[in-house]
C-alpha cells in the first residue's frame, strides 16, 4: 500500500489517498496535506440534466501541472437510497477548464 510521509513518520494510505489509520490523524497531516491540494468551490449545470450543482475540487500538483484529483457533488438525488446513479460525466468539462 502507499504511504504519506510527514515529519519523519509514514503513514499508510488507500488508492484514494486517505489515511487508513484514522486515529493517526494529526495537525502536521491535515497541514502537508493542505499544501499538496487547492481546492476550489464552483456552481455548474450538471451535464447529465440533473439541475445546478455545487461541486468542491481538489486539484493536486504533479510536475509542473495542476490535475483535477477529485469532485464532491451535493446532489441530494445522489445522497439518498433511490438508486440514482451518475456518470460523472462533469469530470472531463471541469479538468479542461
């Protein structure tokens, strides 16, 4: 598995990059991890016709380019037990952008 390494400890983390160990969270983490990450709030049509939706992005550095990392949607269609399901089609218009 991968690892973080902040102040001389490693930490293990998953393929989404979260802290496998949760109770090892601590300050020094959340700040080198704010460093390593620009998020961004932003409003857009959903391109899949489910209204207006807030969307928060996390951009992360890789070489001399900013990549689009990850998107968090507040579609309460996808918060619910309905079984609405998305495509995430708004990804490729975002990372163009």
């Amino acid at each position: 598995m991968p690892h973080l390494e902040v102040g001389g400890e490693q930490f293990e983390i998953d393929e989404d990059g979260f802290l496998v160990d949760w109770q090892a969270w601590k300050k020094e983490i959340a700040d080198f991890m704010a460093k390593e990450s620009r998020w961004v709030k932003c409003q857009m049509t959903c391109p899949e016709e489910k209204g207006e939706a807030d969307l928060l992005l996390e951009w992360v550095t890789e070489g001399d380019k900013e990549v689009l990392n990850s998107i968090s949607c507040n579609n309460p269609k996808l918060k619910d037990l309905s079984g609405e399901d998305c495509e995430w089609s708004c990804w490729g218009k975002v990372a163009e952008s």
